[in-house]
C-alpha cells in the first residue's frame, strides 16, 4: 500500500511505519512543556529519527480530554519555526497535526506532507481545498464529541462498525471533493470518545478498518485506557503500549503514532515478524 504526499510516496505495504510524536506544547498530555524551546523540538525531532521513526508527527494544541482549543495565531506561533527547522534538518516526511486549514497552509509551506486531522473534515471547512490544491496526504481521525467534553459520556451502540461506517463516510466525502484515495489514511481514533471497553473492542477487531481499503493508522501510546488497566500513571506506560502496540500491527495496523520510538521500533520488528510467519502459513495451507 502506498501513500501519496505532495512529491513523496510512502510505502506502507511491507512493514508497520513508526510516526514519531513531537508535541510543541505546554499542555500535552505526557510531553507537554518538554520541546516547547523550538532547539529542544528540533532535537528531539532528530533524534526520533536516529531512534527509526519513518514520519514525525508535530502538533503544537493538544487535545488530551478536557483540554481548551488555542487560536490559530499561537498555534502557528509554536508550530511553524519548527516544522520549519525539523524539515530541514530530517529527511522523514513531516505530517501537521492541526483541523485548521491557515495553520496546515503554513506548515505545508514550511515542509510538512501530511495533514493530520483530527476532525477528520469536519473542523474547517477549508481543509479539503488545501489537501486537494497541495496534494497533501490526509489522515481521517473519528473522534465523539470534542476534546473539551469527548470523555463526559461517550456512547455507541456497536463502536466498531460505526466508527468504520463514519470512517467510510469521510473518505468517500473527501474523495468527491477531490482527494485522491491515496492521499487518504484511516484512524478509528483511540481514547477520543471513547470509554475502557470501546478501545479494547477497537483494537481486538482492527481488521475490520484495515479492510476498508486504505492506510490504517493506530494511536494507542500512554493513553488513559492504559493507564486504567494497568494502574500506571502516564510516564510507566511503556510496557502497556508495547502491548497494544503488538496487537495493533498483529491486527493489520500500518503506521503506528508513538513517544517512544526505539522501544515501539523493537515491539513493532517482532510482531510483524510473526504476522508475516502467519500469512506465509496460511498461503501454504491455501495452496
Ligand atoms: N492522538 C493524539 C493526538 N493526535 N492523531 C491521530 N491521528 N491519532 C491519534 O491517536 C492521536 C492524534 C493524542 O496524543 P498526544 O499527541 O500525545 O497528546 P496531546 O493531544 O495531549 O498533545
């Protein structure tokens, strides 16, 4: 499978892809405060890639449950020296996690490749036009609510399938609007709007989404239903979301967003190990 991102392929066929998270914000939930020195970031940006990171993702307004939007001029205050400086410094593509078209319109022109919309359109309307007009790859993500209040009470009848249908929906809407189907990759969004048992339903079936036809992308690190299972607080995460981890690529996950990518990068060579020892088996049983 391949993405298209303005000038760059992505080949996501052969192994699980690592997207490294640089947050330049106060607030985030685990690095919050840590790059928001702009030396710091482009720091860790490198190092993220020395560690194997094959995208940096660079946000720069969180949006952990509870947390206030920003404007659009401080998030491109935080935002752009860095993507700026990072794309000149790393050779990765560099996606923008923003649902502000004048903010992604900036960082595409400071160098980042794909837009990470958490809104998955739904933020601003202007958002197609730029991905359409910049060739841009765009990453589809289903969130309940808002961050502000995506944890009051969040409520599905059967969480799988319509998060798959809502997902199925946004690509079909931004294809008519323009967007190449292989600009496009899939999140089903773990931890926004979602409760304890829905994130594990998410993740034990995976497959369904990997089967809608395009890139899936899963975020699972040091998240709060981690933090539930295991008791840990956030910075003791690691161990949980190498598990999750595991099963996100054993269930057909193609890019996975991480902190801790030299950990993730071991995690990640393991099981997809495995998963390719699966299918060699299950063509020689078919054959
Ligand atoms: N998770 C977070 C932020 N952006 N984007 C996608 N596509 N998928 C995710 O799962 C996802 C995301 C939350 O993690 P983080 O960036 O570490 O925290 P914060 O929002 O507090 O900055």
């Amino acid at each position: 499978m391949k993405i298209q991102t303005r000038q760059q392929v992505i080949d996501c066929g052969d192994r699980p892809l690592l997207m490294g998270i640089l947050n330049v914000t106060p607030d985030s939930f685990y690095d919050g405060g840590a790059y928001l020195d702009p030396h710091a970031a482009v720091d860790h940006a490198i190092r993220l890639v020395e560690e194997g990171a094959d995208i940096i993702d660079i946000g720069a307004e969180s949006t952990r449950p509870g947390s206030i939007p920003i404007d659009s001029e401080e998030e491109c205050r935080r935002l752009i020296p860095v993507v700026s400086e990072v794309a000149k410094s790393v050779s990765v593509p560099i996606s923008v996690d923003t649902s502000r078209g004048v903010v992604a319109r900036e960082a595409l022109a400071a160098g980042a490749v794909i837009v990470n919309d958490v809104t998955a359109l739904r933020g601003d309307s202007t958002m197609v036009d730029l991905v359409i007009e910049t060739g841009a790859g765009l990453i589809l993500m289903h969130m309940q609510g808002t961050p502000k209040t995506m944890q009051q009470a969040p409520s599905y009848q059967d969480v799988v399938n319509e998060i798959a249908g809502f997902l199925a929906e946004r690509a079909e809407y931004a294809e008519k609007c323009g967007v190449k189907k292989s600009q496009i990759i899939l999140d089903p969004g773990i931890g926004f709007g979602k409760v304890l048992v829905h994130n594990l339903d998410l993740i034990a079936r995976l497959g369904v989404f990997a089967n809608l036809g395009f890139p899936l992308l899963v975020g699972v690190s040091r998240k709060g239903f981690i933090g539930q299972l295991t008791g840990q607080p956030v910075e003791a995460r690691l161990m949980g979301t190498a598990a999750a981890v595991a099963l996100a690529v054993e269930h057909g996950a193609n890019i996975i967003r991480v902190h801790d990518v030299a950990a993730m990068r071991d995690v990640i060579k393991l099981a997809a190990a495995v998963k390719e020892r699966q299918n060699i088996m299950a063509r020689e049983q078919h054959a």
